[in-house]
C-alpha cells in the first residue's frame, strides 16, 4: 500500500545529531549530505509512484529514501553490499535520506530488488506513461537549475555507446549460450544424448576455447545443427514453447542459419549477411551491434542535451534518452530536439556533423532553435561548391550558375534539381572543368542532390564559426567520459533497454547532483571565507 513519508519533518530529542561534539556538527554542516536532503530527497514527488502499490495491504517502505539510495548508489558507483553497508553504518547517508538516527531502519537487498522490480514491470507494462526516473530527473534538474542561476538558452547535444551485463562473443560463443540456456530448460528426461554432453565442462572447451581459426565455421555449424534439434525437443513440449529459452533459439537460428538442401543440416550464414539488430547475447534480447568510427559495440546508445553557456558556473544535463545502439544520431536528434525545447525553452544547440540531415534543420526551425554543426561528413568538394549556383529557395529550381549563364529550361525531379546549359555557353566557360555539369548531344545539363544544398550551406557556416563552436560542443565530450569512469556508466550491472534506460537516468542526475553540491561547497565556502576574513575551511566530500 502507498503511503507518503513526511516522517524527516518531525523533529527527535534522540537525533544523533544532538549528541555530537560541535566541530562534528559543523563538519556535517559542511557536507554533502545537507545539500542532498534539501534539493534531491525532500523534492522526490513520491506521489507520482502511487502507481506501484496497491490500495491495500502493507505500507511501503518509503519511496524518497528508496529512490535517493539509487541516487547515492550511483553518485558513489557502490555495489548493493556497499550501499546497504554505508547505509548501515555511514551517517553521511543516513542524514541524506532524512533518517537522523543511525540504525534507525534496517535496509535489506529484496527491499532494493522490489523496488526496482516494480519500477521495471511499470515501464514495460506502460510504455505509453510518464517515465518515473525522466520525471524526477526533470523536476530535480529545473531546482538545480533555479537555485545555481543555470543559463538554458545554449545547449549541446552528443551520443556515446555503452554496453549491458554481456561479455562481448563472437558467434561461436554466443551459439554455445544459446543452446546451452535452451538445453537447460529441458527437463532431463526429455534430452538426447547428444544434448546431455552440452553441460560436460569438456564440450564447451572443445567447441570455444579450442577452436582455431580455420575450425570457427565447422564449430559454428556443429553448434547450430544441436541447436536445431533443441528447437524440435522444446516443440514436442508444450509448456516450454513459450518459455524465453524457445524465443530466443528460434530468433538466434532464423538470423545465424539457413537449410542446405544437399546435406540436410544447417549451414551458417555469410557474416556479412547478419543484420546489426541481431542477437548479441543470449541474455539480453535488445541490445544490437554498432559500429561507429573505429569503435564496434554490442549494446546500446545514451544521447545526451548539456547546457553551455560561457557564464554558467558549471553546466548541467537538461535530456537524455537510451536506445538501441542501432539507431543513428539523426533520428535520436529529430526525436529529442522538440522534448528538449519543450522542457527548456533552448535557442541554439551545438551538435556534430553526423546529426545533420535536412530533416534535422526542418525540424529545428519548425521549433525556433538555431542549430550549429561543428562538422559535416564526407569530403569537402574539390569542384565549385553547389551555393555558388542562384538557386530559388522555395521552388529549389537553379536559376543561374556560377558564371552567370541562365538555363535553357530547369525543374526539380526524383530529389534532385536539374539544369539545361545552352551548349556554346557551357562549352567555352573557364569554370566548365569545376562545374557539375555534363555535355550531352544537344547541352549541358546538372543534377545537383537537394541533399547536398542544404549541407553545403551548413558547410559554409560551420567554416565561418567553426573554432567557436567546436569549443562549445566539444566539452561534453567531458562528461560523457566522467559518466562512464566515475559512475559506470561504460559497462552497467543490468541488461535490456527498459534497465539500462532506468540505471542510466540514475547516473545522469547523479552526475547533475555532482556539479551541484561541488558549487553549492564553493559557494559555502567562499562566504565563510569572507566571513572571517579570507580563512578557507576544509569541507567533506
């Protein structure tokens, strides 16, 4: 049952607090436990979880001490043992969460599990809903935002990759995990003797760490062919053809085999043939396999929006989303952008040039945000740049070329613009060798892609600003990495887009939280300072 904790409100004369010698008190004072009670625990709103409970039944252990432990658990990159210990024994916690007496409630792992449980089978259940931790993310946020003096109006935007709980296989491991989970769903009585040998420890040496290079196909099609016949065991039982096991085996062979007519067994698919959203890990059925610059990862996206406003005293994290890594920066940005503006009302967003597409601008500008692009992809054209052609921006019709010459007749068709040179003109210009065009029997003619007009006009602007705006978007390059070294962000402790989705809005405010009270000392600090006349106390971090 739901029920609202107002209980840190209440005053104790048995405060451990009140039994401190008076520099104890003072260094508590000077902590970041204070500045976590008043701007994180006491503005959780608890009554958007209400949806979690029932109407009857037991109380619920508090949801703002609950929800801030997952806070803290990722400010502090602490394991569960290591957050149950310190809330234990460590009063630095305890007064974060508004508990004045240390071990005042006890605190167990299933607590932590249930809670979690219930926030997990919400959001898969109603995907349609509010985002409980993007709320509070949100609603924290904007208090951080108010009390700092946070300026919104310049914001950048950037993606990182990252991985779930799974070990990164190549196909043959990852078909032993596969079979092996499938195999461990059947009851014993039902397996051949060719499945049993799948659980003797010596099989799993032989087909993966035994495999030479020259084997890896031969083991992959001896693995696949016991995965089949899997598949047929689990059919004849009922019971199991809706087990997770089945699914996955099912989807593992229709991406990784296909039927050879000549021998009768299953044959491995060509590497190149298997899309990226395939399976890439028996325990995890959504993350996907990218491959971006030099860097090739199974897992997922995070896409981040991050002020960056010069006279910001630090900058915050105003949005983010997960995804799976499959899916490009263009389509995170033209589904961002608008929730962005919406939230924070930003003018100008400082992005890389592979979120640029003309979907991108439109949407920008349909939005009323000033987009800058640091950089494009592709090489810069050796020939004459398209914006050197007079070309009408509603119709998207060239009017003129570069050397000044008026097309015989001109139109727009299949994404492209086309012009008709008169033949003498074309024929006798000096720019002809850098120019688009093309002779045929009776002209000249040029077909320029819409595409490339509206990139080389962002090309343009981006080597008129370029040093200043790369200054502006590269930073957060910075806390992408301090996510991923300081709260774990590179390798996460669950699997599946719905968890990682969670544990990482956790680390984001978790991050914010961090800038915050490292301001919040300083300012504490300096005012004590001029308070006594320029003396600096130590303050606890």
């Amino acid at each position: 049952m739901f029920r609202e904790n107002n209980d840190h409100l209440q005053q104790s004369l048995f405060e451990s607090v009140n039994f401190m010698d008076s520099r104890i008190k003072t260094k508590l004072e000077k902590s970041w436990a204070p500045i976590f009670y008043k701007y994180v625990f006491c503005n959780i709103d608890e009554k958007h979880f209400s949806v979690l409970y029932s109407d009857t039944g037991r109380a619920n252990l508090p949801v703002n001490i609950l929800l801030s432990l997952e806070y803290i658990k990722h400010l502090k990159n602490y394991s569960d043992d290591e957050l149950i210990e310190n809330f234990n024994f460590n009063y630095l916690i305890n007064y974060a969460v508004g508990i004045r007496t240390l071990g005042g409630m006890n605190l167990s792992e299933k607590n932590l599990y249930d809670f979690r449980t219930r926030i997990y089978q919400y959001l898969i259940k109603h995907p349609e809903q509010e985002d409980l931790i993007f709320g509070q993310f949100l609603n924290l946020t904007m208090i951080f935002t108010k009390e700092a003096g946070i300026c919104m109006k310049k914001q950048r935007i950037d993606s990182t990759m990252f991985m779930s709980n799974i070990k990164k296989a190549g196909r043959v491991a990852l078909a032993f995990d596969v079979l092996y989970r499938a195999v461990k769903s059947i009851p014993e009585d039902k397996l051949s003797e060719n499945l049993k040998k799948v659980f003797n420890p010596e099989f799993r040496t032989e087909v993966i760490h035994k495999t030479k290079p020259s084997e890896g196909e031969s083991k992959l099609e001896i693995l696949l062919n016991l995965c089949q016949e899997t598949k047929e065991t689990i059919e004849n039982i009922s019971e199991l053809k809706n087990s997770d096991a089945y699914r996955i085996l099912e989807r593992f062979l229709s991406e990784q085999a296909y039927y050879d007519e000549e021998t009768k067994k299953l044959k491995a698919k060509d590497s190149k043939s298997i899309p990226s959203d395939s399976l890439q890990s028996a325990y995890d059925e959504d993350a996907t396999y990218r491959k971006k610059g030099n860097k090739a990862e199974s897992g997922y996206v995070l896409n981040l929006s991050e002020t960056c406003a010069k006279e910001n005293p630090f900058q915050l994290i105003t949005d983010y989303t997960v995804e799976k890594n499959i899916k490009g920066d263009v389509e995170l940005l033209k589904e961002r952008l608008p929730i962005v503006k919406q939230n924070t009302k930003c003018q100008e967003v400082y992005v890389d040039g592979g979120y640029y597409s003309k979907e991108v601008v439109q949407i920008a500008k349909e939005n009323c945000v000033e987009l800058h692009f640091t950089g494009l992809n592709g090489r810069k054209p050796v020939r004459i740049s398209v914006t050197g052609y007079e070309i009408d921006e509603e119709t998207e019709v060239i009017k003129r070329c570069p050397g000044g010459i008026i097309p015989i007749h001109a139109g727009v068709k299949k994404w492209q613009t086309v012009a008709h040179f008169p033949r003498e003109a074309c024929a006798n210009c000096e720019l002809k060798n850098q120019c688009y065009c093309k002779e045929q029997k009776k002209d000249y003619v040029v077909r320029v892609n819409l595409k490339s007009i509206e990139a080389a006009k962002q090309r343009e602007k981006i080597e008129c600003k370029c040093e200043g705006h790369k200054s502006k978007r590269a930073a957060i390059e910075g806390t992408n990495s301090a996510l991923k070294r300081g709260h774990g962000l590179s390798k996460l402790r669950v699997r599946g887009l719905v968890k990682c989705r969670v544990n990482a809005g956790l680390k984001v405010l978790a991050q914010n939280f961090e800038g915050f009270a490292r301001y919040m000392l300083e300012r504490v600090k300096k005012a004590i300072a001029e308070s006594q006349g320029g003396s600096v106390p130590v303050l606890i971090q």
